[in-house]
C-alpha cells in the first residue's frame, strides 16, 4: 500500500522534481519509470521522421526508446538546459547508427552511404523544385560532385533495402518501363553460347557502331560500363542508357 502510495504522489509531481529525485537517487527505478513513460512522446516524434525508409517504425520505435533510458540516466538537471534538448540529439544518433550498421544488407562503404544520403536529400528537393524527377546530371551538379560518383551511389542503394530484380525501374527514354534485372549487365553474358548465333549477328547487324560497341564490350568482352566509358570517351551515364536500349531491342527481337 505504501509503494502504490508513493508512485500516486510521484505522478502528481512535475518531470522536473521527478529528474532533481532521480538525480539523487538513480536506483528509485519508480521514478526512471515515470520519467521514461512521460517522455516517450519524443521519441514517436523523432521516430516518424525515419519511416519508409527501409524500416518498421516499430523497430525505430523500439531503438528510439533505448536511446531515450540512455538520455534519462545521464541526464544532469543542475545544468540547466531541458531535457528534450539534450535528449534528442541521442535519440537520433542512435537511429541514424542503427540505418549505418543493421539496415545495409550488404557491405558498403561509408564514403558511398553519405554520398546517398546527400543523393536522397538533393532527389527530392530537386523534384519539389522543379516538379519532375532530376537527372543524373543535376544532381551531380546541385551536390558538386561528379555523376560516376552520383550513379555509384544510386547503384548502392540496393544494398540498403532488398529489392526484388523484377521491381519496375522508370527509364529516361521513351519506352515502356525496364525491370531492375534489366539493368544487371552481367546477367545478360554468354550470347556467345546462344543456340541460334545467326541471330545475333542478324541483330548486331542493325545496331549503329557505339551501339555494337557497346553491345559487344559488355557482353561478350564483359567490360565494366566504367571500363567502356573511358574506352571509348563517354559518360557512364550514356553507357547504362544505351545498354538498356539495346537489351529491349534484343529482346523484342527474340520475341518476334
């Protein structure tokens, strides 16, 4: 009766008495209990600004309320700041920190998962802007880095969320959408050992010379697209676009 008595009383008492007790005594857990209860509302806060982006909000919810029990127990009141303040900025850096080391699936540099952020952040305040997606270019150029270095950081992405290779990836050009397996190039090797090489050379055949070039460096000589952009002095950029091009011809060929 006592107990329940004494956590009556400690609700009716301000966060700030609750934080000068607790400050006194870190082993009155009734009272971290209470602190941590009346503080949760900023972590649903903070947590929202984090969803679809790869992860369940209960999960951020989850590491959010850790972060916040970390906050109260180093939380010095006599300081004089409040304690959203000082809290916050934990809260936060411990998702931002659970994003970095348990969301990529696969190993990927740290330079390239801040220049994907930045990639991100400059997508959508570009297309806010102007009303349409940007191009490669653009962001290159409102980030100030090169677009290799753009694309790089797009092309890592896939390894922040699993994505299926049957995800529908928008095209620049003026065809029917690609799917994300269209743009794997390795997937599309060995037309060396396709049954009917009439066939490709018919196809071949049709293609202008940097459309053959590029069909061949990177299917047949399995270049890398980096590789043929230097060899034959263009952007990476224009590489992956004229390659998507040329595996839809391939394939409504093959179709016909």
């Amino acid at each position: 009766m006592k107990h329940t008595s004494s956590i009556t009383n400690y609700l009716d008492m301000e966060t700030k008495e609750l934080f000068n007790i607790y400050s006194d005594d870190k082993s009155n857990k009734e009272v971290r209990d209470i602190l941590i209860e009346r503080n949760l509302y900023l972590v649903s806060i903070l947590a929202k600004k984090y969803i679809n982006k790869g992860v369940e909000f209960e999960d951020l919810y989850q590491v959010g309320s850790l972060a916040l029990i970390y906050a109260i127990e180093r939380y010095d009141i006599s300081k004089g700041y409040e304690f959203s303040s000082f809290a916050t900025p934990t809260i936060i850096g411990e998702i931002k920190k659970y994003f970095r080391d348990k969301v990529w699936t696969m190993r990927v540099p740290r330079r390239v998962q801040e220049l994907n952020k930045k990639v991100n952040e400059a997508k959508l305040l570009l297309e806010q802007q102007n009303k349409k997606k940007p191009k490669v270019n653009e962001i290159a150029e409102y980030i100030g880095c090169r677009e290799e270095e753009v694309l790089e950081a797009l092309e890592a992405s896939y390894g922040y969320q699993p994505v299926s290779l049957d995800s529908p990836v928008n095209s620049d050009s003026e065809e029917a959408e690609i799917s994300l397996i269209d743009k794997i190039g390795s997937q599309e090797n060995n037309f060396s050992d396709i049954e009917y090489k009439d066939f490709i050379e018919k196809f071949t055949s049709k293609l202008n010379e940097l459309e053959r070039n590029i069909f061949e460096g990177r299917f047949f000589k399995e270049k890398t697209q980096s590789a043929l952009a230097k060899e034959l002095d263009i952007s990476q950029m224009t590489i992956s676009r004229i390659e998507r091009k040329v595996v839809q011809k391939l394939r409504k060929e093959y179709e016909r």
